[in-house]
C-alpha cells in the first residue's frame, strides 16, 4: 500500500470531478464559441463552474478568468500589469521567499530593466507588512506576494500586506494556490486585486485554473488569439477541465472547515510521533500560522535526498526540502531565505496530508522514519 503525502504537489482527484469530467467529455462537446445549441450547452458548464469558484474566493462570477494553472495565472498577472502600466510603473515588489512561477516572470522583467524589490521573510518565513510598505515607490505597478508557502506551508498576513498596499494605491497579486480550499480565501475580507490558483491542488483535474481580476483592472492579455474570458485569455476553453474545477470548488467550499480539522488533527500527531522518535529534529517555520495540512522537518546531519528515497522504497511518498536537476542537489530558496545553511535546507522534508490519508497512514510513517532516519544518517553524507 502506497502513503501519500506530497498533496501540497498535487491532489488525488475527487469521485465527484471525474463524474463532471467524463460527462462533460461524453456529453457537453461543443465549442462554447458557437452559437448554436451545443455551444450554449458549453458556456452553461463553463458559466456554472465560474459561479462556483466565484463563492469559494469571495468573488463575483465576472471577476473569474479561467486559465490553464495557477501557472499560466501568475504570469497573466504579472507581465499583463507591468505591460498595462507603461513606463511609468517600472518597479514591482515581491518576497524573497516565492514560488518560481513568481520569481521567474519578475526576473524576465528585471533583466528587460525593470526594478524588482524582494522584500525579505524572517527565521520562520514571515514578511513585515511593513516592510512591504517601506519597498514601494512612485513606480511601483505591482506588488506580488504568495498567500501560504507551498514548502513550509507559512501563512503570510495577506490582510495587513493588502490593507498597506492598497492605502499606496497599488496593485496586489497574491498566488492563492497552496491556501485555496485550505484555509480561508476570501477577497471580500483581503482587497487584493488578482488571485491565482490552480484546480489540481485541491482535488481538482491538471491544466486548469483560475485569476480572479478584481473590477475593471487593466490587464495585457497573455495568450492572444480569441475575445475568450472578455479578451483576456485568448483560446477555445477547456469545458470538462473548468466543469471539474467547478466541482472541486464547489467541494473544496463546502468541506473546507472539516478538512482543516481533520488535516491538522493528523499534521500535528505526525509531529508529535517525529519530536518524540526522531533525535536532532527542527520544525521549519514553526512560530508561524501554517496550513493545517502541511509540516516541513529538518532531519539535522541528513541528507534529505537519500531520506526521500528511502521512505519512497517504503511506499511513502514525501517531498524534499532541495530540487534535483542533472544529477545535483539545490536547496530551497524559501528555505535559504529564512537563514537556513545549504546542509539544512538540504536536510529538509515536506509532509502534506490530505484527502485519503488517515491515522494509520501516520502510525505506519512514524513506525517507519526512526530506522530510516539512522540509517541515512550512519552513510554519514548530509552534503
């Protein structure tokens, strides 16, 4: 029996979202572009899923452009203001500690000479709203902040940033992806102006996502094309994806409180079995509010890699702290950012409970990691 706890990578899909897929598939195949009768068959599932993750951020319908990920959403958001803004909006700020979907467009940005401020977390992984502040100028066209870290599962004070940033009368995107149908999400209580997420992260199909564009924002479109979501992504839509994401919102609306409960209940007796069993262990990010679903552990002297594979051969799938590419180990920005030495971010794993695991799920992980944890460490390679 595999144990999966890598949800904050990526989520099982829901009964209820395969069912609107496949139906959608079988039976809703016209193009929503049309106007005869198979056409509007289409824009009512695409129309019903747009009110659904309209409730589940607080939003109005209108405001939900569809889109291929939060990926693809980060990017709209991102280049689509600092295009609209012209010359006179050069600078943009950010965190020190954002996902690469984040710190990849800003840094294209840079390199064509626009500014960037990235404004830097604390030991746990915190930004001062305040220092957010003190980052923007008469330039400044965009602020850009994620919501809940994707490797430590920190929540920032999304609030207090979008009340300073907004009294400065500038922009706020927040990549929403880790904390939608987590915890709350709702734009009527953080007046931020765009909001990313992804369907997949919670319980949803691959490829498709949402931005929510608050009022009549300027916004360069990123995909060009078609007039589709009011000329702001061009392409025909992807129907059974946006129905599945529909029902996942919807899903995600309704059960969010018992989640969250359910989630932390086995967050924290994974944490409690790991400080108790496990000598030399450091929680990441633990005097921060965190998603309840998400632990990160520093395994001192360990090489986080090599424990991943051994808990893997076990049948435990987890994430690490570092990424590997051709053959190297990097160790996480998020986790450098917060004063972490390469070793231990190296040393790191993410634990990310969620939809099917239960508490002999963590009994069978805790009865695991003593005797892997010793053995990776007497190899006596923490790199």
């Amino acid at each position: 029996m595999r144990i999966y706890l890598d949800h904050n990578a990526t989520t099982p899909v829901r009964d209820e979202v395969v069912e609107a897929v496949l139906r959608v598939l079988r039976d809703v195949w016209g193009n929503p572009s049309s106007a005869h009768a198979e056409g509007a068959a289409a824009r009512a599932e695409i129309e019903r899923a747009r009110e659904r993750v309209a409730a589940l951020v607080a939003a109005r319908p209108g405001e939900v452009v569809f889109t291929g990920g939060a990926t693809e959403s980060n990017n709209l958001a991102i280049f689509g203001v600092a295009r609209a803004a012209g010359v006179s909006g050069h600078h943009l700020v950010t965190s020190a500690a954002e996902h690469p979907s984040v710190e990849a467009p800003l840094a294209a940005l840079e390199a064509e000479g626009f500014g960037v401020t990235r404004v830097p977390v604390d030991a746990d992984g915190l930004l001062d709203p305040d220092a957010v502040a003190a980052a923007l100028t008469p330039e400044t066209s965009l602020v850009s902040i994620l919501w809940a870290n994707n490797e430590t599962g920190v929540v920032q004070p999304v609030a207090r940033i979008a009340e300073r940033v907004r009294a400065r009368g500038v922009p706020l995107h927040v990549d929403a992806t880790q904390a939608v149908g987590k915890i709350a999400v709702r734009l009527d209580e953080v007046p931020a102006d765009l909001l990313s997420a992804s369907a997949h992260k919670f319980n949803g199909p691959k490829g498709v996502g949402f931005l929510v564009v608050r009022g009549e924002r300027a916004l360069m479109p990123w995909l060009r094309g078609g007039s589709q979501e009011r000329g702001r992504r061009g392409g025909t839509h992807n129907v059974p994806g946006i129905a599945g994401l529909g029902v996942a919102a919807e899903l995600a609306h309704r059960e969010r409180d018992e989640r969250a409960a359910r989630c932390a209940s086995l967050r924290d007796a994974l944490w409690s079995g790991i400080e108790a069993k496990v000598p030399r262990v450091r929680r990441n990010g633990a005097a921060a509010p965190v998603l309840p679903n998400t632990l990160c552990v520093e395994f001192r002297d360990t090489a986080g890699d090599v424990l991943l594979e051994a808990l893997d051969g076990e049948g435990v799938a987890v994430s690490a702290g570092a990424a590997c590419a051709s053959g190297s180990v990097h160790p996480s920005r998020t986790l450098l950012a917060m004063g972490r030495t390469p070793a231990e971010a190296r040393a790191s794993l993410r634990f990310s409970v969620g939809h099917g695991v239960g508490e002999a799920e963590i009994e069978r992980v805790l009865a695991l990691l003593p005797d892997l944890v010793a053995r990776v460490r007497s190899l006596g390679d923490a790199r």
